[in-house]
C-alpha cells in the first residue's frame, strides 16, 4: 500500500494537515503525521535510512511538507532541510521539492527568479546598510520594509519617511538582519491570491485590508471574497509556480497602476480563508496530484 506522510513541527495536526490526512485515507492511503524534528537521518556501512522517533525505520512513498517548525539556529534548518534531501535520494516524492520549498522561503531569492522568467514584480532590493536603505525611501518614496524570511504579514512596515526606514533598518541590522525593501505597489484595498495545483488553478479570492491597515493578510484580518480568475491571472499564477519549481503554491498578486504585480507564492500555503471564500477544499486535489507523481 501506498505511504504518504503529512510533514510539520506542531505537536497537534494543524486544520490544513489533519485535512490532508483525511483525503489520504479516503484514497485508501497509509497516511502519517510526521513532526520534522523527531525525523533523524543515519548513515552506516549498510547505507544510509531515516528514523522517527526511537528506531522505526522510516519508509515512505511520498510526503506533503506543510512546515520546518520555528527555527532557533542555522545548524536546526540545515538538519531539517538535510533530512528532507535525505528523503529525495531515498526516492520519496516531497510535495513541494525541497530546492522549490526553499526558493519560495527567500523572498529576495524567489522575486530574482520571478523577474528573471518575466514576471511581473515590485522595484526589490536586499542591503546591509542603513543609509542605501534610507536613499531608496527617497528615490522610491513609498516603501515595505520586511523580514527577508517570513509570513502572513508580521513584521512588515510600510513607509515613506526617511527618519523611520533609518531607524528600522538600524534595528535589524543590530539583530543581524539584513535590510529587505521593495517599493509600496499602490493597490485598491486589496490583494489576490491565486491557489495553484500542478497545471490548474483551484480558484481565487480577493484578501480586503481591514479598515485604517494596510496588508492584506488573513493573519491580520483581511476578508476574504471569492474571485473569478481571468485568464491573465491563470497564467502568471502557474508560470510563477513552475518557475520556483513547486507543484503547488498560493500566489499572491497585486493590481497595480500598470498592471497585475506578483508580490510572493507561498510554498506552503494556510487555506482556511480560501475555503471560507470559494467552497473548495484544496486536500483532496493535493492529495490527487501526489498520487499522480507517486504511480509515475
């Protein structure tokens, strides 16, 4: 029988995860919930295997990774995303792969590629000083400043003094964070987001910034509005997804005054507010599509 495991760090499957584990199970799958930290790898005179737990040896067809857990230490990133490698070689198919999972998370990384396959994004630029920082604001005017690896909106500060992109450039750069800027895309109140799945799209919705804020982040209280995707959008969503290298992604674009502008894909998107606006449950599709790369 086919095994598939639904990989994350939380000590309870998260709503996205024990969902993925239902459609598995409706598939006639052995299905796993798997914390990526109780994952070990060995390597012997036998050949090298994966462990969970104590000493279960770990044999798996294919697995969802859904997320690294929060990361304390490079050293904990490395053995997370070491083991996930491990998994490739042992020919487990990952949905996402781990070089696009890990492309995804590097917002400066992923744009570059976006912009290097012709997609539309935002005027970018990652520094290691204050006063580039603070000369973009004056170029740019409007500016976002946020983390160079996160999500769901925490951390970000839009911008158009000076004085203030100073100060938070300097704060970061005292915590050893480098500086992550793009200039602030004029939108109508609201983004789009765009749920990719292999060649199809899922559907759309429209994420409404709450009064007197800015983002659009769910996380942050945006509504959600469910949207007829145009063709225009089809196509970035899927080309941004394949670009990356990821079977399945949340892109997130903007309507800017000169057109669409994608401004992230998520590798690993949350999709309760997706539901809530379009009625369509992404698991089961998901769990169609690794069944698909798994029989191949």
């Amino acid at each position: 029988m086919v095994k598939i495991a639904v990989i994350h760090e939380a000590p309870q499957p998260t709503l996205s995860s024990r969902q993925l584990i239902l459609a598995l199970i409706n598939e006639g799958v052995d299905a796993y919930y798997l914390r990526i930290s109780k994952i070990h790898g060995f390597i012997t005179n036998s050949g090298f295997e994966l462990r969970y737990g104590g000493n279960v040896k770990l044999e798996l067809d294919g697995a969802f990774v859904r997320n690294l857990g929060f990361i304390l230490s490079t050293e904990q990133l490395l053995k997370r995303v070491s083991i996930l490698r491990q998994m490739e070689l042992n020919n487990v198919t990952l949905v996402n792969p781990v070089e696009g999972m890990l492309l995804a998370r590097d917002k400066y990384m992923s744009v570059l590629t976006l912009k290097k396959h012709g997609l539309p994004v935002p005027d970018t630029a990652v520094v290691e000083d204050v006063f580039t920082a603070t000369q973009l604001v004056k170029e740019w005017g409007e500016v976002v400043i946020k983390p160079l690896v996160g999500s769901m909106g925490f951390g970000s500060i839009k911008t158009s003094d000076p004085d203030i992109a100073f100060r938070v450039a300097k704060t970061l750069l005292n915590l050893g964070q480098p500086i992550y800027i793009q200039k602030y895309v004029e939108k109508p109140g609201r983004d789009i987001r765009v749920f990719v799945v292999g060649d199809d799209v899922l559907g759309g919705m429209y994420r409404i910034s709450p009064i007197h804020s800015w983002k659009t982040n769910v996380a942050q209280g945006a509504k959600v509005k469910a949207l007829k995707v145009n063709e225009e959008l089809r196509e970035l969503a899927i080309k941004a997804t394949k670009a990356l290298g990821l079977h399945y992604s949340g892109v997130d674009i903007g309507e800017g005054k000169g057109g669409y502008v994608i401004f992230e894909v998520n590798a690993s998107p949350l999709w309760a507010g997706f539901m809530r606006a379009t009625g369509i449950n992404p698991a089961p599709h998901l769990v169609k599509h690794i069944l698909s790369l798994v029989k191949r």
